[in-house]
C-alpha cells in the first residue's frame, strides 16, 4: 500500500496529513500546531529567529512521525510568509537539514490549484465551485468546475491583518472598521480579477482552512474541535457576521478558553473572519460549505499520482 505525508508551513500554523491512496484520501493522521512562522514578516520582510526555530522543529517532528507511520514520499511546502521573505533560504535550508527533503515555496497560483485540488476532492457540492482558502499571510479565490479556471491570491490573511489593523486587545471600533475596509478593497480587488464584480452567478463557495473550521465549530456550538463535525457544515454569511461581533467583544483570552479555538488561533481569529466576512459579502454568497480537505490534501493527492499504477 502506498503510503505519503504533506507539510503545509503556513504563516500562523504548520501541518501534516499523512494519507493511503482513495477519493476522498483514506486519511491515517492530520495534525496542527500554530507556530506563527509569519511573524512581524509583513512589517521587517524577514523571518524571526524564533519563529524560525519553533516551525522548523514541528515540520522535522512531523516529517519523524510520518515515517514511523510508513510514509514513502513526503511533500513539504511553504505559502505566503516564505513568499514574502527576503531570508526564505534560511528556512529552506533548515528544513534540508533537519529532514532531509527539499522544501517548496508555492506561488499563490500554484497554492490556489492545489488547494482547489484537495478542497473539491472530499465534499459534497455542485460545481461550479469558488475555493476560498483564508490563510495566515493571503487569501485565495479560485474558481472552476472539476479543475480551476481561474485563480487570484491577495496579501489578506489573519496574520497581516491583525498586525497591519488590530493592535488593542479587544480591537477598538475603530480598529476594527480598518479591518474591515482594508479586507473589503482586497476582496473588491480579488472578485474584480475573477470577472465575478457585480455577477449573481449561482457558484458553491468552499471554505477551507483553519479561519473558516473554527468558525464554523464556534456555530455548531462544539465544546471540543471535531473534524468529522464540522467538514460538510454549511454555514450562513449572517452567521459569519455575528460571529465577528462576538469574537471582536472578547479578549484574546477570552477567546482561548472557546473550547475549539486551538492555542494560538485566539488573537488572529477576528481578523480571519472579517475576511470571510468580506469575502461572503463581495461574492454575493448567503453561505459557505466548509471542508477540512484543503491544500494539504492536494500535495498528498499529487504525490500518490506520482507513483506508478499498481505500486
């Protein structure tokens, strides 16, 4: 049986799936910490030493973990806080060392038609589809059918936002309405780049990613993340609206001690909905399915089309 593992270093987490051949993928183990390798990139263009340290540390944990789980190939990529780093060969090197494996920086449109990949292969909807992937350093919208037509990735994410717009702790109201207008111009910007401004098309928008899982438990009313759960929930555009309200009243802390708010998700977690938030209200879209396959997915579902039939 063959056997892969994905890394995904994100900017606020990093994550490993660890998947036998299927479709959906037969998943044997999923796993996220935040390590917050994004840190302070926005505003220096370099990596933090420690931030550094930390997310190398959990890829070559995970990477240890996976073989001793019999993965024969593992894939290890990095988004938009590498992207942005001027000292990305820090960070490739490290994780040379410590594994072995060569890392990948993935554009935004190689990171849309991945996730597109992973985020279309596990769910339940009617194409045509509109994948939004709210990360911790950009957003993607991609559009398509079976495969993607068309893709736009903003530096929007809940990361950069909270340190470009959401300093106090709850944010100010004011604060908070920077958010929100500088989410609303990226997303004006993002649906204009899909020929989508103005349009009422009749499109499945999937959401993916930890922003949207969250939100999406936090509606269910889970006392305790439950991916079998919350994959497949639908979940409103006004839902998302009160949701930001609620969030954006609580400290940091407060929002800590919701039950499947993982550890250090609290303080970037306003801003990731204010993104969903705009992203909902620019598409014109009364709701969101949400899926737990995202771009994770896509790298294992990349290697094991790798491996020659049969193997």
């Amino acid at each position: 049986m063959t056997r892969v593992a994905a890394i995904d270093c994100g900017t606020n987490s990093t994550r490993v799936l660890v998947a036998d051949p299927g479709w959906p993928l037969a998943v044997v183990e999923r796993d996220m910490q935040v390590t917050r390798l994004g840190a302070g990139v926005d505003g220096t263009g370099h990596l933090d030493d420690a931030a550094l340290q930390r997310t190398v540390e959990r890829i070559a944990a995970y990477h240890a973990h996976a073989r001793r789980l019999g993965a024969q190939r593992c894939r290890i990529a990095a988004t938009s806080a590498i992207r942005d780093a001027s000292d990305r060969d820090r960070f490739c090197d490290a994780v040379a060392e410590a594994t072995g494996v060569t890392a990948e920086v993935l554009s935004g449109e190689d990171e849309a038609a991945i996730a597109f990949a992973g985020a279309t292969s596990a769910i339940a909807g009617t194409p045509p589809y509109l994948v939004l992937d709210v990360g911790g350093g950009s957003t993607e919208l991609i559009l398509g059918q079976h495969e993607p037509i068309a893709s736009v990735s903003r530096q929007l994410g809940c990361v950069r936002l909270t340190e470009r717009c959401l300093a106090s702790d709850p944010p100010t109201c004011d604060e908070l309405a920077a958010a929100q207008a500088t989410a609303g111009g990226e997303l004006d910007a993002a649906v204009a780049a899909l020929g989508l401004a103005g349009a009422r098309r009749e499109l499945t928008v999937v959401g993916v990613a930890g922003t949207v899982t969250t939100l999406a438990a936090l509606e269910l009313g889970l006392t305790a993340y439950d991916a079998g759960r919350i994959h497949g929930t639908r979940l409103s555009a006004d839902a998302v609206a009160a949701l930001v309200e609620r969030l954006a009243a609580m400290t940091s802390a407060q929002r800590a001690r919701l039950g499947p708010v993982a550890p250090g998700r609290e303080d970037v977690l306003v801003a990731g909905a204010v993104v969903l938030a705009a992203a909902l209200d620019r598409l014109g879209a009364s709701e969101v399915l949400v899926s737990e396959a995202d771009v994770l997915d896509g790298l294992a579902l990349s290697l094991l089309a790798a491996f020659p039939a049969g193997s």
